[in-house]
C-alpha cells in the first residue's frame, strides 16, 4: 500500500533555452555551468582545453626524490637502511625573472602545484618524468602555462619510489604526505597544493587529508576510494577481487626481480595475505585481537577530522569498478564537517568526464541512454577555475553543490545530493506480487514491480528495501536486488550478506536458523527518469554483478513479503531544472523532448 501520498509529478525533459533552476551569480567572473551552453570549446584532442591558453612557457621536467624520515626500521622495507624515498616529476613555468633554483623568490615567483599521486608511473604506464596520457598531460598542458607547477608522484614501491606496495596502508600515507609538505614549502611555491586523480590515483587526495597537512589546499578524487574495505565489501557481500587486491594486484607492481625487492619485506605485504581472505570469510575489518590493516586503509573518519582544504569529488554514476557509494552520501557527510565541498556526478563509467573513447563504449543500462551528453568539454575550464580559487585566490568562490546527470541525459544543479526537498514513497511489497517467498541456491529468481507512473518521475537517491528474512539454516543467505526497467534495462542495484542485515560493516557471526531478521538493504547511488506510463521492475536472486557470497552465506530462507517495505526517493524536477552542457546538439535529448 501507499504510505506516503505525492503531489503530481512533472514532465521532465531539456528545455530549448537550458535554463537551470540554479543559484544567481551577480558579476561572475567566468560562465557558471549552466551559462555555458553556447560556449565553443577545442575538442580536437583526447581530453578538453582551457578556453583561455595561459601566457607561461613549460620548463625542464625536474626529477626529485623526497625523503621520507617517518618510515623507520619497525616498518621494514626501506625502513631498515634508513633511506625510504618517494619520487616525483615535476613541471614549472617559465616566468621572466624568476630563476627557480634560487632560495629566495619574489611573491610573483612563487606558485602553486597541482599533483597527480599513484602507482602507475613505470608499472603499466609511462615514467613519472613523462607526461601521462591518462591525466599528466591534461594537467601540464592546461595549467602550467597558468602559472601552476604540476607534479607526478609515484607512491611506495612503485616507479622510482623505493619501500614496499602498501596497497594504501599507513606507510603509503607517509609518504604522499611528505611528498605534499615537500611541494608546499619550496622556496618557488607559494604554499599550497591541490591533488587530482582518478581511481587509486584518486584514492591518494583523500589518503592526503587524513593528516590536516597545512599546505594541502584543495583535493579532487575522481572515482577514489574513501577506504579498501568499503569499497570491496558491501553489508558484507565481497566482489570478487577483494581478498587478492594487495598482494594478487598491486603488491607484484615492487617486485620485479632485482636487487630492491627486499624493499618490500614490509609488515602490510605480510598482512594483506591473512586479511583479504579473512574479510572474505567474515565480511567484517578483522579488527579482532589488535589486527589494524582494514582500519589503517579506512580515510573518512580522519579527514572529517583533520582536513581543513576543500573538496571536489567526481563519479561515474555508471562506474562499477569504483561504485558511487564512494560519493554518496560522502559529499553530505564532508559537507556536514564543514568542509566546501561541490561534485561532478555524470553517467560515464570508470572515466574522466571529457573522454570521448569511455564514454562512448558504454553498453545498454550502463551510460549509453545518456551519451553523448556526458561529455563535459567544459571540464578544464572547471578545474581551473577551482584551482584559481582554492590554489591562488583568484576568480570567484564556486556554487557549492553537486551537479548530477540522470540516466538519460540530463543535467542539473542540486545544493546536495540526495537533495533536501526528497520525498519518500513507501509500499509494501506484498502489494506488489512477488512470485515465490524462497531465495538462495536452487531458488528463484523472485520478480515483483511497481507501476506504471501515473507523471513523469525522478527516482534520485538510495532506494531501500527491507526484507523480513529467516534463513533456514546456519549459512544464512545472500541476496541481490536488480531494479528495472520496462525494456529490462538496468537501474540499480543491491546486495547483502544476511549476517550483515542491520547494514554497515559490523554484522554478526551468525544468525540462529528460523529466526527472523529484516535485510535494511540499500540501493547503490541511482538517478533516474521515468516517463509517465513506465514501470519499473525488481529482480531478487541470490547474487549478481561480480559479487561473492562467502561460505557462511550461500544457504536459502524465506521472505515475508507482507512484512518486507520498498522506499523510492523521489524528486520533483521540470524542464526549468535542467541545464544544456556546450558542444552538444540538443533537441530530441535521449528519448526526450520539452
């Protein structure tokens, strides 16, 4: 039944002029967003350029290795000589009369750095003294001639960085925060650093502001982890390369058959063979009799802590390899703690937001009912505006918010997300004729839907759906939700290990057969349009995507249907909230029309 009554919904669709409703800027001192519709950006190489080309040559790459004193014999590796190094590339201007190897610099000589940080550089790509094409090369060729120096660090045990692979652990911490303090006090920077990346190298901006270091001003983690364990384990549910990503991936990338292998001889090598097998088996941080490595590689609660720059989150709605709980509900969570905080959320996948090859490959239910208007040419403007603010002072502050793409294309502007002005629509599933009450092995699938809409309609946000379970015997269950649409294409999905049925990561060890719980499962992140006269459709099995029921979880119960509740967050949102990205013809915008 209907629990919570709606107003009428709208018709949602591209206006013809891309208004948005949007904060009023007085005097901007560029294009907001949703100002730029009209603008003409160069669009003849892999990545976007800044509209304005800065007036600064681009010096000798410098190679530097910063020391790292932290690092001591109780660490091993490097430790134990007393010598741990991280290494990093760096570009500067040229500006006329300034001489960068000198002491003492004037204020119009000293600059910025924008720093990319990951373990890439000579394992799978090109050497820190060579600009990547993955991100380097965006970032020097945009922002050096701007006056911002830009560097590419390698973490431990990686490129010429010497000690062991921590895989994000504490020792790797250390050494991107030395590589941070070294930056901002050289005699040529004027004292603050922003780091950018995407994936591990996103990871590291948020590994930075866990230690409040003063000269880290800004941070842009694209599609980072905010913790390894979060990331690979979900109420439980492992993927697949959980218990082997330190030493099964990353751990081999120190180790290539010289003499600096004994440099990986470190305690959190050692421990990554004992944790990820064992999270796998109890779904938990084993933070059992002292045990820190899960902990160790979990950031948020120390950057809400110690941070003190900005934010500038950015996420693939459709990335599966980093999942969009990496940015929500943490943008809420960061702005809570007082932090300026905007995100970028489009519907591209484990990507950049301006790369045409991504993009362009996403399969059905994956991104591809919103390309090409993904694409956001507009993206290095963005982030030198950001920069200019947050890095030098200059421009305007930014509107705080988050800029979200639905699935089909559209784009609009949200002081948070989910957004204040939710609504929650709360049914029963029993009213929604499930087929059978028996999931797990040999059972199912379970199918039940909803609809059809009686308006066009956003479901924006982390639907729920709580499930009166009662496993049937002492390996519990596993479960997994697909949420539908009438074309079977997908929207979003669920997962959860029984014995984690409150949510979170602190479950049980196990649950009494025939005892009754109630599942709080949680949609991952999802924003989605629905005309009018579409339904949308639930599929209930024992797993799906690349998730891994452990043993203590792949037995079958029963699902109380009248006692089981889904929750859809809704938003009303019209033509008006809607505003036109540049470079894109606009009309009849992904099946939809104003």
């Amino acid at each position: 039944m209907l629990a919570v009554l709606l107003p009428a919904m709208f018709s949602g669709c591209f206006g013809e002029d891309g208004a948005a409703n949007v904060p009023d800027e007085e005097e901007a001192a560029y294009l907001q967003p949703w100002e730029r519709a009209d603008e003409i950006y160069d669009a003849s190489d892999v990545f976007s350029r800044v509209t304005v080309n800065g007036s600064y040559g681009i010096d000798t790459v410098r190679s530097v290795y910063v020391d790292v004193p932290t690092i001591t014999a109780a660490d091993g590796g490097a430790g134990l000589t007393g010598d741990a190094v991280v290494h990093l590339g760096l570009w500067l201007p040229v500006i006329d009369g300034c001489d960068w190897e000198a002491g003492n610099l004037s204020e119009e000589c000293r600059v910025p750095v924008i720093a990319e940080i990951g373990p890439y550089y000579n394992d799978g790509d090109v050497d820190a003294l060579t600009p990547a094409e993955r991100l380097g090369r965006f970032l020097i060729e945009n922002y050096v001639p701007h006056g911002y120096g830009v560097a590419q660090v390698s973490v431990f045990g990686t490129g010429e960085s010497n000690h062991c692979m921590d895989l994000m652990g504490t020792d790797e911490q250390r050494g991107i925060d030395a590589a941070v303090s070294w930056l901002g006090s050289q005699g040529w920077s004027n004292g603050k650093v922003g780091i950018i990346g995407k994936s591990y190298d996103g990871s590291t901006p948020w590994q930075a502001a866990t230690f409040g270091n003063p000269y880290l001003a800004t941070i842009v983690p694209m599609s980072g982890l905010v913790g390894v364990h979060e990331l690979m384990w979900r109420n439980g549910s492992m993927e697949a390369r959980g218990a082997i990503m330190h030493n099964g991936v990353y751990g081999s990338f120190g180790i290539d058959g010289d003499a600096d292998d004994v440099d990986n001889a470190c305690e959190g090598y050692a421990e990554g063979y004992a944790n990820g097998p064992a999270a796998y088996l109890l779904g938990n941080m084993v933070d059992y009799a002292g045990n820190t490595y899960w902990t160790e590689r979990s950031f948020m609660g120390r950057v809400l802590e110690n941070y003190n720059g900005s934010v500038y989150i950015i996420q693939g709605m459709q990335d599966w390899n980093v999942d969009p709980h990496m940015a929500f509900p943490i943008h809420q969570q960061v702005a809570d703690a007082g932090i300026e905080i905007k995100t970028l959320a489009g519907q591209w996948a484990h990507d950049y937001p301006d790369r045409v090859s991504g993009h362009s490959s996403q399969g059905v239910g994956r991104g591809a009912e919103a390309y090409p208007y993904t694409l956001r040419w507009d993206w290095a403007d963005e982030m030198l505006y950001w920069f200019d603010w947050y890095l030098k002072g200059e421009g305007d502050a930014p509107v705080l918010g988050v800029e979200m793409q639905d699935n089909r294309g559209g784009w609009r502007f949200e002081s948070t997300w989910p957004s204040e002005d939710t609504q929650f629509m709360e049914l029963s599933v029993d009213s929604l004729g499930p087929t059978d009450a028996m999931i797990g092995p040999g059972y199912g699938p379970v199918t039940f839907s909803y609809g059809p809409f009686e308006n066009d309609t956003y479901i924006a946000g982390m639907p729920t759906l709580h499930l009166s379970a009662t496993p049937h015997t002492t390996q519990n269950g596993h479960v997994f939700v697909e949420m539908t649409d009438d074309n079977g294409i997908h929207l979003g999905h669920a997962v959860m290990d029984l014995r984690f049925h409150a949510g979170g990561r602190d479950g049980v060890i196990q649950i009494t057969p025939f005892s009754t719980v109630v599942a709080k499962m949680e949609f991952m992140p999802l924003d989605v349009f629905l005309a009018a006269g579409e339904s949308i459709h639930f599929t209930v099995t024992q797993t799906g995507e690349d998730y891994v029921p452990s043993p203590a979880s792949v037995g079958h119960f029963t699902v109380n249907w009248a006692a089981s509740t889904l929750t859809l967050p809704l938003v009303e949102r019209s033509c008006d909230d809607l505003f036109q990205v540049p470079m894109i013809e606009y009309g009849e915008s992904a099946g939809r029309v104003c």
